[in-house]
C-alpha cells in the first residue's frame, strides 16, 4: 500500500486535477484507489457525486488534523494506494499528511505566486529532515505548462528548482481541455467523448506519462518499510505545522 499526497498551500496550482489524473490511471490499471478529500471545496468528492458508479474507489471527505492518522492507517489495509488531496491553504493538516505520505507530489505553476505556495510544503519538508532527520520522499510536478510554449516564469521555475535540487518530474501535466472536461462533466478521462483521437489522444498520453513516472518511484511494493513509518514522531509534524 502507498500514501501519496498532493499539496500546495496556494489554491488554483493544478492540485486536484494531478490527484484526479493520478487516481483515474490507477484505477484503469486495475488498482485499488482510496482518495481522502480534504480540500474543503470538495472538488474531488463533487466529481465523484456526479460520476457514475467506478468499482475500486473510495473517496472520502471531510478529513481533519485530528482524524487523518487514523483513517489512512485503516485504509492502507484495504487500498493499493491512498492518495490525499489537501488544502490549498497553510493548514495543520500539511504537516500531518506528510507524515503519513510514502512521496509527496507539489504541483506548480509557471509563476512566482505558485512557486511561493510550493516552497512553503518544501520549506516544511527540509525542516523534517533538518531538525528531525526524517526524509519524506517529494517530487514536484509542473502543471497547467502550455504544451506549445516555455514561458520565461516557467524556466525560471524550473532553474530555480534545480538550483535547490529538489527532483522535478520528467512529465509536466500539460494545459488540456479534457482534463478540465472531467470536471465539468464528472468523467474519468478515458470516458470522454473524443478523447481516443486528436488532443484527446494527447491528454491520455500526458496523463499515462504522468502516472508511470509516479508508479516508478511509488509502486506498492516500493513503499517505506513500516517499522520506519512508526518511528516517525507526529509531535515533530505538529511542531513544524
């Protein structure tokens, strides 16, 4: 069982859909999918309201500080992967899920704004490994990236990233129309009209990227050795939060 989590502090960075096109490849590999909502827009339990029936996923909502441990303790018994959508705003929740987390995905824009939001978890992660010597596994990915254009915020990002050698996915999530589809009709992106030719095509090759790179690092039976997770100290994520 795996725990991802996605999380940046500023809202509109790509969050929830990197978590929705995440979840949806796993789910058409045949894996089984918990999500824990725990953005309060509910953007990811509205789709589901709206979607119809999809066998091996759960998603729950309305998760706090204080019964986020436990709930993803439970469900790594039941689910292939666990993945946690969070806040887009500075919570005591970031500190506890990251915890929790076998990897830590921080989608960011092309800007200066998103960038802010991503260093805050970032911030938060190298202050784990610096004053508790724990070492949460993170990545960044860069969404909403114009599949056209490098903009000159965007390879400053990027420059800025490698800079502080944080590790930057190889696939960014690409500015696709169906991605935003799957919101507005509450479909997975392989149940999309259009979708097996043209730029539909393209958005289920971003899509199948993105999760490939993810499933490399995360795959089930890749995931922290137990016995390292119950050593970590949830009064160190408190402090840091």
């Amino acid at each position: 069982m795996a725990v991802i989590t996605f999380a940046n502090t500023k809202g509109g960075a790509g969050k929830t859909t990197a978590a929705l096109l995440l979840a949806t490849e796993l789910l058409h590999r045949n894996h089984r999918v918990c999500v824990l909502d725990a953005d309060p827009q509910r953007w990811f339990s509205r789709w589901q309201e709206g979607a119809p029936l999809i066998p091996r996923l759960s998603v729950e909502t309305y998760v706090s500080a204080s019964t986020i441990q436990k709930i993803v303790h439970e469900r790594r018994q039941e689910w292939d992967f666990v993945i946690i959508d969070l806040p887009g705003i500075q919570s005591p929740l970031l500190a506890s899920a990251v915890g929790l987390s076998d990897h830590v995905i921080v989608p960011i824009q092309g800007s200066s704004m998103d960038a802010q939001g991503g260093a805050q978890v970032l911030d938060l992660l190298r202050y784990l490994d610096r004053k508790a010597g724990i070492r949460i596994p993170h990545s960044v990915v860069l969404s909403r990236v114009n599949p056209a254009i490098t903009t000159r915020s965007m390879s400053a990002v990027k420059r800025l990233l490698a800079e502080q050698q944080i590790n930057v996915l190889d696939t960014p999530i690409s500015e696709r129309a169906a991605y935003r589809e799957m919101f507005d009709l509450n479909r997975p992106l392989r149940k999309l009209e259009g979708t097996a030719t043209g730029s539909g095509e393209k958005a289920i090759r971003n899509a199948e990227a993105f999760a490939s790179e993810i499933l490399a690092m995360v795959a089930p039976g890749k995931t922290l050795d137990r016995s390292l997770m119950s050593r970590r100290n949830m009064a160190c994520y408190e402090t840091a939060a």
